[in-house]
C-alpha cells in the first residue's frame, strides 16, 4: 500500500480497497494553508496505525474518510464506494452500514444508557443489527463484559461513567455488528495500560476473525508493532 506506482498500476476487480486515498487536501479556512494528506491503499482485512504530532490533521483525515467533511480535492474510495459523489443522505447510509467511528470527542448520546449507545448503530443500519447474529442487547453485553464495563453501569446514562468507561463505550459503539472498516482517533487516550492492552486486544481479534480493516490514530508509537502498517502524517503548516 501507499506507494505512488501503485496507483497507476491495473487491479484486478476482487481486489477493491477498504480505503483508496488520492491527492486528498482540506482546508479549515480559506487564509490558511491546505492541510494535505498521503495518497494511501489500505487492502481489506488490514490493519494501519498513523501518528504523528499534535495538528498535523489526524482527525481532520478521519473526518474527510467517514465522508463527514468535504475534501478541497482528492479522491476517497471505501469499498469500491467514491464517498464524495454520494448524496449526504446516502453517505450516512454508508457510514452507518459499513463504518464504526471512534471520535477523539466520543460522541457519545449524553441522555441515553451505555447500552443504548452501544446498540445504535443497530436502530441506523438493518446491516450493522443483522450482522450482531444475535439481539443488539446481547451483543453489547458481550462486548462490555470484554471491555470491563460492569453489568451494573449498563443501564447508567453515560454521562455518570468515568471518562475512561465512556471511551470504552464508544469503542464498544464502533464494534458492534462487525463494520468492514473501523477509524479510531485516538481511543485508547483516556485508558490505563491494562484497559488500553484490552481495548487493543479485543479490537485485533475480533478485527482478524471479521476481516475488518482498521485505520488507528495514536500518538503512542509502542502500538505501532501491532499494526501490519503505519504512517506519519507531516509537519504543521506554517
Ligand atoms: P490532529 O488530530 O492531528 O491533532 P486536527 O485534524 O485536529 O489535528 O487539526 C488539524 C488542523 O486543523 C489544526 O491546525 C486545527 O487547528 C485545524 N482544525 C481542526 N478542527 C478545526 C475546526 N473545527 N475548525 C477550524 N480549524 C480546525
Ligand atoms: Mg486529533
């Protein structure tokens, strides 16, 4: 992945990307200069870890892939899917079917329980709830206990849970009915080491047994061993 010969090289059809990057820029404001990306290929089932300092635009690209931003230039493709010329209506079917999203902030529904926010993905996407195998209830059980949630914060709104809990919240949100590409900005930020190893852990294996392809953000090089990938994002604009 992520060589320049690459692109122009002819794939065959079965082999579509999870995500295909070209010569994607963003800008915040029109005074200042382009945040620019790296051209990257992320086969499906892979697994890339990207770093790099404080304002390089990490979120910024997570962003721009879960079609939530609109790039200045540049191609997104995931799955075969060129997001950007989707309707918006269309691109949150998207996003909902086929992406579990970490965000640096959570996003977490203040007003609803831990299991509710785990089990929304599965009220937006008949896909994400067919895939659980199971009730979306017994799913997030399954993942909470492997993230160690206690049974009694369940049917706790979220906003009474610790920081760390509420991060892994949201990466039980993320997991819940197997999307085909997981984007993880910084989700293992709030945890100690034994929750972060767990987090890590649980997202490999059930990334392996799912065939998932993983985009994980971090600062934190010691991960990128467990990554079949990795890239930095460059400097600060000046
Ligand atoms: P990172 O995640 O690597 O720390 P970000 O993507 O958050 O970087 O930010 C990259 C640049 O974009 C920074 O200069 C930041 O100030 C700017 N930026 C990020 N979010 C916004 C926003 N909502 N409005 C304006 N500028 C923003
Ligand atoms: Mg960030």
């Amino acid at each position: 992945m992520n060589s320049q010969s690459e692109s122009s090289t002819q794939r065959p059809a079965d082999e579509t990307a999870a995500i295909e990057v070209k010569d994607l820029t963003f800008r915040w404001d029109k005074h200042q200069p382009a945040l620019t990306f790296p051209d990257l290929r992320l086969p499906q089932g892979e697994h890339l870890f990207l770093h790099g300092p404080s304002g390089t635009g990490k979120s910024t690209f997570l962003s721009l892939l879960a079609g939530m931003l609109p790039p200045a230039t540049g191609s997104i493709s995931l799955l075969g899917t060129a997001i950007q010329k989707l309707g918006a209506g269309k691109r949150d079917r998207f996003r909902a079917d086929h992406i579990g999203v970490i965000f640096q902030q959570f996003n977490l529904v203040p007003y609803l329980t831990t299991e509710a926010n785990v089990t929304l993905p599965c009220r937006l996407s008949r896909t994400r709830k067919a895939s659980t195998g199971e009730t979306p209830a017994s799913s997030a059980h399954r993942l909470l206990t492997a993230l160690a949630i206690p049974e009694s914060h369940w049917q706790r709104k979220v906003t009474q849970l610790s920081i760390g809990q509420q991060q892994r919240i949201a990466a039980a949100r993320a997991l819940i009915g197997a999307p085909e590409i997981i984007l993880a900005d910084e989700p293992t930020s709030a945890l100690d080491s034994d929750n972060r190893d767990r987090f890590i852990n649980l997202l490999l294996t059930l990334a392996e047994e799912r065939n998932t392809s993983v985009l994980f953000v971090s600062h934190d090089r010691s991960l990128a061993q467990r990554f079949h990938h990795q890239i930095q994002l460059g400097q600060v604009p000046a």
